[in-house]
C-alpha cells in the first residue's frame, strides 16, 4: 500500500476542517494535521514584534506566512516514517498552483514511498462569506471588513495543474456548497479510500 500525503485545501471558510476532521475520523491508521494549531505560535510573534494581528497583513506575509507551511511540513514528513496516511489542513493558496513546488514535492515524498493527494473543497464564495460571518473568529475580522479586496486576492478555481495521469488520488473533489453535495463527495472520498481503511 502506498503512502500518501493528503492536503485538504481550499480558499479560507470553505469547509477545510470540517472534511478533514471526518476523514480522520472516518479512517484508521492516519494522521491528522491542522495548520492551524500553529496560530497560538503566530499570535506570539505579532505580539512580540508589536505588529497588530492580521493574518492578510504585509508583516504576515514576510515574517510568519512560509515557516507555518515549513514547520506543518516539516511534521508531515516526519509522520510519514510511522503512518500511511498523513493529512494536512491548510489552505496552501500559492503552493498548489506552483508547478514547480509541487513537482519538487511529489519528488521529496517519492523519495520516501509515498504520493500527493490534494483534495479540494468546491464552494461557492458566498457560501465560504457566510460561514466566516457564522464562526465569528478573529482571524477573519480584517477579511470580513475588507471583503471584496480580500475576495479579489482568493482563487476558487479547480486546481487542474495538480492532476497527475498516472495517479487518480493525485486531486480528488469534495462540493460542499450544500450538505447533500457534502454527503455524496465525502461516500466517493471514502470509497477510494477504501483500501486504508
């Protein structure tokens, strides 16, 4: 059986974790990573540095931004020497339309048996604006004050470059614009899944 490292990801609000925790949940043997379990960290440096707390700010961007990918990384690879599965929650925006990142990724992961499994969650940007009105984190106060500045920057668009015609598991979709859709992508997940289980 092949290792994989699945990313669960999409624009922020989307559903990320809601499918990720229910794919942990659902599924033995796998690990389950959250980027964001690396916020306390971050608040930590915008506090230190006396910058205000904003995860859309230029300060994020060159202080804070790539060494959470590094660091949530960094532990899915380490991961990969005792699971089959390891799965990371995070949106990776840039990364996955990054060609060249992503093919020197999949090369990294060959190089310890295993793959690159994206799943993208499909939702439409009015659904994603509510659901951020509804969690009512203060990650999102800036978002939701700057909306469609902050909509402009976000791409919603499938993925394709991640296809891989070698490999079906390379981008699999989940719709959750509604929970029906939900529902039946979450059995076709599971159903490739199947041989983790």
């Amino acid at each position: 059986m092949e290792k994989r490292l699945i990313f669960v990801t999409s624009p922020p609000a989307c559903g990320k974790t809601r499918l990720a925790k229910r794919l942990a949940t659902a599924l033995k043997h796998i690990v389950y990573l959250d980027k964001d379990t690396l916020i306390p960290l971050s608040k930590q440096i915008f506090k230190i540095a006396g910058e205000e707390y904003n995860r859309s700010s230029k300060f994020f961007e060159r202080e804070i931004r790539d060494y959470e990918y590094e660091v949530i990384l960094d532990l899915a690879f380490e991961a990969l020497k005792y699971a089959d599965l390891v799965m990371v929650n995070a949106p990776f925006t840039r990364e996955i339309r990054d060609n060249e990142y992503i093919a020197a990724l999949r090369e990294k992961l060959a190089a310890v048996g295993a793959k690159l499994t994206v799943i993208w969650v499909v939702t439409d940007p009015e659904v994603c604006h509510q659901r951020m009105i509804n969690r009512n984190s203060d990650r999102d106060v800036w978002k939701l004050a700057h909306w469609d500045e902050y909509l402009a920057k976000l791409n919603f668009n499938i993925p394709e470059n991640l296809r891989d015609p070698d490999d079906e598991g390379s981008l699999l979709l989940y719709h959750n614009s509604t929970d029906e859709l939900a529902d039946e992508s979450f059995a076709k997940l599971m159903e490739f899944f199947k041989d983790y289980d």
